[in-house]
C-alpha cells in the first residue's frame, strides 16, 4: 500500500522517535498510519478516477467515498465523546438516533469538503501510539500552495484503528461539537438539541 | 490623543468578518480548518518537537476529559454582533469580494495579497522576536530582502518558490499567549469579527508595527487600503463562511470555541 519512499521517511520517522525514546523501533510498527493512509490514498483515487467524473456520477461517487469513511470513522466514539456527560443519561434507542443524525451530519461535512477542495499532497508527519490510542499528525497542502495541519487521534477496536477525532489547526472537531452540544441541552434540552439535528438533515 | 482615534477607526475599518487568524479560513476535511505558515522544517527541529509530550496536558484516555472553553459574559453583545457581521458578510463583503474575483485574474490577486504580506513584515519579525524565535525572525528578514527585491517589492514570493523559507504568522496576541497572558473572555467585534480581550491589545500593538500606520497618514486613504486588502483577502475564501455554517449547529459557539482552540495552537506554534 505505502509507496517506497514514504517508507524510508517513516522509517526515519521512527528512528528518531527510537533515538529520543530509547526504544527499539519495532515497538512502533506504524499499523494506524498504514491503515489510515490505506483509507485516504482510496479516498483520493476516487475523486482523481476519470471514470467516477461528470455530473452523472456525483451521486454514486460520493457512496463509494462514504463507505470508504464508514470503515475507517467510529461514528459512535465520535457520537459519545461529543455527548460527553450527556451521553449516559440517554436511552439505548435514542443513543442509536443520535449516532445515526450525527453520522450523517458529519458524513455530508466530509463528503463537502474533500469534493469541493482541491489536494496537491498530503504529507505524513508523525505517529505516535500509547497502547490502544495513536494520533497521527497529517499536513495537507492544498492547490493554493497552503498548508493546513491535520491531526488524526485513532484507537484501536480489533484489528482496526478507527478514527474518532480530527483535529485541523488545534481545533478539535469533537470538542468543538461537545460545546455546542452542551450548550444547546443546559440552555434548552437534548429534545431540542435532536430537533435542531434533524432540521440540518433537512436542510441540507 | 490622535494615535488612538487612529487606531479606534483604523481596527473598527478594517472591513473583514474574520480578521486574518481567525479559524475561518477552513481547511480541507473539517469545518473549522484554517491555513497555516511553516518553517521548514529541519530534521532538528522535527526531533525536537517529537520529543515533546505527545498529548500536550490533557492525556486522552477513556475518561471523558473538558477542552477549556473561553469565557464569555458578553454574550448577549456578542451575539448581536456576531448577527451583524453575518448580514455584513452576506450583504456587503460577499457581493463586493465576488465581483472584484471575477473581473481580476487570480495571479494578480494572488501578487496583491504577496504584497501586503510582505508590507506587514515588521509585525511578524517584531514578534518572533518578543517570542525569542530567532530562527524564525531571521527567515523574516531574509524573506523580507529577498522578495522586497528579486520578487519585486513583494508581488512575487521568490523565497518560499525558490528557497522554501516560510513565512511565521506571529502577532502580538500570540506573543502575549507566549509569555502567559490568557485570552481573558470573548470579544465578537463588529467588523473586526472573533478576538478576545488579550487578542485586542494584541491587535492595537500590531497596528503600531504595521507599516501602512505610518506609511499611510491619511486616514481615509488608510482605512481604504485596508479594506482592499480584506476584499481581496475575501476573494479567495468565498464560500468557506457558507460551508462553515453549513456544518454546524450554533455558528456562535461554533465559531467562539474554534476561535480559541485555533489562537491557542498558535501560540504553541
């Protein structure tokens, strides 16, 4: 999956991680990079694919982009981390709605954003894993020539590690989400706050 | 006296929703992105920002853990104006932005841009300075030489084409986070757009460093330049507010907290 020469620059990557650390580099195997550079190279060769161009193919492209995001996107650590506090006085069934509502708000967001931006490159900065969790620092270089820094936090569920925080400049999509969240519910109610997600689902 | 009715009009003037740090400039992926300024990085510098802890202070594990949040007991104010800058944007920058977008080509829009960056300089350099990133105030000057000659008083950026030296986006409101001040609460200033107290202070000391304060005398041939530079600052972003607002379920709180996380990583950077 990883080209040659990203190799040698993790593997670089990773010696000096060893050289800081102390640490042999194999207890840094790079498996939730691998797998989130296997998610997004699909991602970006379906939106370079002459064949999924034109205005006929807008729909089915952006399934094949989202069943791609689905694998690698734990739309329920999302869910619950954004809910926070909230999270554990909900119902089994309303947990499910919300999931599902936040799901799709954050699908259409993503879908959004990496059709409507062009990338020239995406540069894999670092990695670093604790156990089940692992962040992995992206940088993003746009065709304007900016540079947009990208932080992925991951943790492990099986053989997957599955993202369930991205961070884009220092701001978190999760914290950012928890806050309106916890505003809406403390100065109104988690009805209104189901409301307000469904009428999004409408509207756009 | 003078100086700081200056001052008051020239920050009240400066026609922009979002002032330039602010998280509205969107990245790709995520509704808060915003764009950033590197330096190169060398291996050294890669190494020594590995050997920082990873997670900062805040330790992800399962515990569910709070970001801090700004603190914000202007509200009531801040929403309205936050309302107003919205119709601002919708009403009078968009129009006005798009238009001047499509009758001036991109490269020329794009040198325009090159040139008041390179014209605010001073502000960057002082505050890498203050900031005691020597390296980076070096790659200032040098980028301020180079382009101010060979890229011809700035519209080209030779030392980033050529030479892959980065500008450091610093001001004096990262500059005072460096040292330890807060943000204190919440600023939504009309026209200005998000800030907070500590950022304020921070934007009338960047005002002083400008060199278009000085350059400039006039007052209303100042502030028009200035609304230039935000007009077509705006013509490339045309479209990011939309997709922001799209994303989110209160563009207030949405914007305020991205406001801070974004300020705060800054000034880690």
């Amino acid at each position: 999956m990883v080209p040659p020469m990203n190799r040698i620059h993790l593997i670089l990557g990773m010696f000096c991680l060893a050289l800081i650390f102390g640490k042999p580099a194999a207890a840094l195997a790079g498996e939730p990079l691998d797998q989130l550079k296997g998610s997004t190279d699909k991602v970006l060769s379906i939106l370079s694919d002459p064949a999924m161009k034109g205005p006929g193919k807008v729909k089915e492209r952006r399934e094949l982009i989202l069943k791609t995001v689905d694998e690698r996107f734990d739309w329920e650590e999302m869910a619950r981390r954004s809910l926070a506090r909230h999270w554990a006085q909900r119902t089994p069934e309303e947990k499910k709605e919300f999931i599902s509502l936040f799901r799709e708000l954050l699908e259409r967001v993503y879908a959004d954003r990496v059709e409507g931006y062009s990338w020239n490159k995406i540069h894999y900065d670092e990695e670093r894993i604790d156990g089940n969790f692992a962040a992995i620092k992206v940088k993003i270089f746009t065709a304007k020539d900016q540079v947009i820094q990208v932080e992925y936090r991951v943790s492990k569920k099986g053989n997957h590690w599955m993202v369930y925080d991205i961070s884009v400049e220092g701001v978190s999509l999760v914290n950012n989400y928890r806050t309106q969240f916890n505003e809406i519910i403390v100065k109104s109610s988690y009805q209104e706050l189901i409301k307000r997600l469904r009428a999004k689902s409408v509207q756009n | 006296m003078k100086i700081l009715l200056r001052l008051l009009l020239l920050s009240t003037l400066c026609l922009t929703v979002f002032p330039s740090p602010s998280p509205a400039d969107h990245g790709a992926i995520h509704p808060f992105g915003a764009s950033a300024h590197y330096m190169v990085l060398d291996p050294p510098v890669l190494a020594a920002q590995s050997s920082k802890p990873f997670w900062g202070e805040e330790e992800e594990t399962e515990l569910e853990e709070w970001a801090d949040t700004i603190r914000d007991p202007l509200e009531p104010i801040n929403r309205i104006f936050s309302h107003v800058n919205d119709k601002l944007y919708f009403w009078a920058l968009k129009p006005v932005a798009s238009g001047y977008k499509a009758v001036v080509p991109e490269d020329l829009r794009v040198g325009v841009k090159n040139f008041f960056s390179n014209l605010a300089t001073p502000v960057r350099l002082v505050n890498c300075l203050l900031q005691a990133n020597f390296k980076a105030a070096g790659n200032e000057t040098l980028r301020f030489f180079l382009n101010s000659t060979l890229g011809l008083a700035g519209f080209l950026d030779p030392a980033k084409k050529e030479l892959g030296i980065e500008k450091k986006d610093e001001d004096f409101g990262q500059t005072l986070g460096f040292w330890g001040m807060g943000p204190a609460f919440y600023i939504e200033w009309p026209l200005l757009g998000a800030s907070s107290l500590r950022d304020t202070f921070g934007y009338a000391g960047d005002i002083l460093l400008d060199p278009k304060t000085y350059l400039v005398q006039s007052v209303p041939l100042n502030l028009s330049i200035r609304i230039y530079d935000q007009v077509n600052e705006i013509s490339f972003r045309i479209g990011e507010y939309e997709d922001f607002k799209k994303s989110v379920l209160d563009p207030y709180i949405a914007k305020r907290e991205a406001y801070h996380q974004n300020r705060k990583h800054k000034i880690k950077n």
